[in-house]
C-alpha cells in the first residue's frame, strides 16, 4: 500500500471488520497457524535515557532500581526452557553496569540451551552489536516509537533520532533478525506519521514489528495525556502485517492492558507471537514502563499454563520451533 492507502484506512472505522479478517488471511496463508512464545526476562529496570513516556526514565526518583545478575538469569532461562520455551527475550533499561564483557558472558550461557536469543537492551555502538552477535545473539528489538523526527526528539530529551535509525540499520547489516515498533498515540501523533512508520517498517525490512497503545504513566512528564485507542493500535498492527507478510508481530501485553481480550484479538488481527513474562515475581511490578501491566504476581508456570489455554480457544497451536522469520 502506499501512504495514501494506508491514511485512508487508518481513518475510516467502516473498514475496521475488513481490515482485521484481511491481516487474518494474510498472516495463515504466509505462515500458518502456529503461535511462537517467547520467554521475557526483564533483567534490570535501570536506565540512562529520559523517554518522556516511559516510567523507567532516569529522572523518576520513585521506582526501586533492580538488577538480576548473571547466575540469577542463567537460572530463570534454564527455568523458561523446562516450561517449553524456544526463544529466551533478554530486556532492560539502558545500564551500562552490563558492558559487552559482562553481555557476552550471557549470551555464551544462554545459548548452551538450544534456544534463540533475543536482545532488548537499548542503543549501541556498531562494535558491541558486532560483539552480541559473535556471542551468539540471533535477534535484537529496538522500537523506532515514531518516525516523526520532531515527535521523536520531543519525546526523547538528549537522544538522536538519527542515531536510534544507525542502530537499526547497524542490527540488519550484522545479520541480526532486527525488531522494531511504534507506540501509538504519543501526544500531537497524527495519522499521516502512522503511515510513515507503517512504510519505515517496510524500508528497513524489518523481521518483527512490536505496536502498542500508549499508556500515560503517573511518573511521567506525559501523566496527564490521553491514553491510546486500543482500536487504532489494533489498525497499525493489522496494516503491517498485511504489508510486511511474512515477519512475526507479537500480541502485545500493553494491548490487553487496554483491553480484557487484547491478545487474542490482536493473534486474530495478524500477531502470530506472544511473550509471557517468565521474570521472578518479585521483580515484574518494579518494571513498570507503563502502568497497568498483567500478570504482574503470576508464576510463570501458570502464565505458561493460560496462555496456552487462551491459544488452543482460537483453534491456534504453540509452535516447537525457534520462530525464525521464513521470508
């Protein structure tokens, strides 16, 4: 689609029940039924940037910093991989308390489990991404959030827009399977960036694209803003798929925080990818980028459990594989 395509379904509401059943064909005839699970450890929540929606952010005084250690994520890997996990996601904040010795370390550890290894760990140089996939590293998500340049540098104090694209581009060359998303309704978001971000997905070719809603955090300079339209995520999410066939697109937890259903609806809106949080208790609430999230005090034993029961209630099956992008 080009841009004017994806403007006018992005603001038409009638073609919302076309829209969904059409990113629904798109994603089973390009790659089937199978929903990939994805353990997600969330391994330190502190961060050196100042993202203005994000309750994370440097200047909040209020959270309690965490970090779990190397042995302590050995362990919470080893554990995600006895409850039927093929692909270990490691997340935090930007700390540098993890330089690259200490990341190569992991990685070399994690991947002695025949899993795929996904990195979330923010902006880096070229060498150190070089160095994470030597290690063993197969994927890396790092969401653009907006391609609306002066949105970008608003939301971002002391960051660089063109740096965060380097990075990007950096992750594709070295052969990264490379992730990246938006937030949808950032404050003075408009339709017209939406189908921007939509093509940017499209020119990078990236191999997974991660939407959520935004969710105003009490933390945040943007705590008093307008929450996103879970619908209007759901339409980013649909229109991606249908132009990016054949990438993986979780259902994101920020969708169902909105919305009771908002990951089953979004794997029957295009998402083939669901990532339960497989961190200890103790440590998710004090994750808190936005507010709200799910399954904060569950075990991950029972959030394996229900989530698998929620897949099989829409006729899909768990995947056995790593998930890899099949182009």
């Amino acid at each position: 689609m080009n841009k004017q395509e994806l403007i006018d379904i992005l603001s038409d509401s009638t073609k919302n029940d076309w829209l969904f059943k059409e990113a629904d064909r798109v994603r089973r005839e390009n790659i089937g039924d199978e929903v990939h699970l994805r353990g997600l450890i969330e391994f330190s929540n502190i961060c050196k940037r100042q993202c203005k929606y994000c309750g994370l952010r440097s200047p909040n005084k209020e959270v309690e910093r965490y970090r779990i250690l190397k042995d302590d994520i050995i362990k919470t890997a080893a554990n995600a991989v006895t409850l039927g996990y093929r692909t270990i996601v490691l997340q935090s904040g930007e700390d540098d308390y993890y330089d690259t010795d200490k990341m190569v370390e992991i990685i070399r550890e994690l991947k002695k489990n025949d899993i795929a290894l996904t990195l979330s760990i923010g902006e880096k140089t070229y060498d150190e991404y070089k160095a994470f996939k030597s290690a063993g590293a197969d994927r890396y998500l790092l969401r653009i959030e907006t391609t609306d340049e002066n949105l970008y540098k608003e939301m971002h104090p002391h960051a660089s827009y063109e740096n965060r694209k380097r990075c990007l581009y950096d992750l594709k060359s070295l052969g990264f399977e490379t992730g990246t998303g938006c937030l949808v309704g950032l404050p003075n978001q408009t339709i017209d960036s939406l189908a921007d971000d939509i093509l940017f997905f499209k020119e990078l070719d990236a191999d997974m694209v991660g939407i959520g809603p935004f969710i105003p955090h009490e933390q945040t300079p943007l705590k008093d803003s307008q929450k996103g339209d879970f619908w209007l995520a759901l339409k980013v999410m649909a229109l991606t798929r249908i132009n990016l066939p054949d990438i993986n697109i979780p259902a994101t937890t920020a969708m169902e925080t909105l919305n009771p259903n908002g990951r089953i609806i979004a794997l029957n809106s295009g998402a083939n990818v669901v990532m339960p949080n497989v961190t200890s208790t103790e440590y998710r609430a004090k994750y808190e980028i936005y507010p709200g999230k799910i399954c904060i005090n569950d075990q991950p034993e029972k959030c394996r459990g229900c989530i698998e029961g929620k897949i099989k209630s829409i006729g899909r099956k768990i995947s056995k594989e790593k998930g890899f992008r099949k182009k």
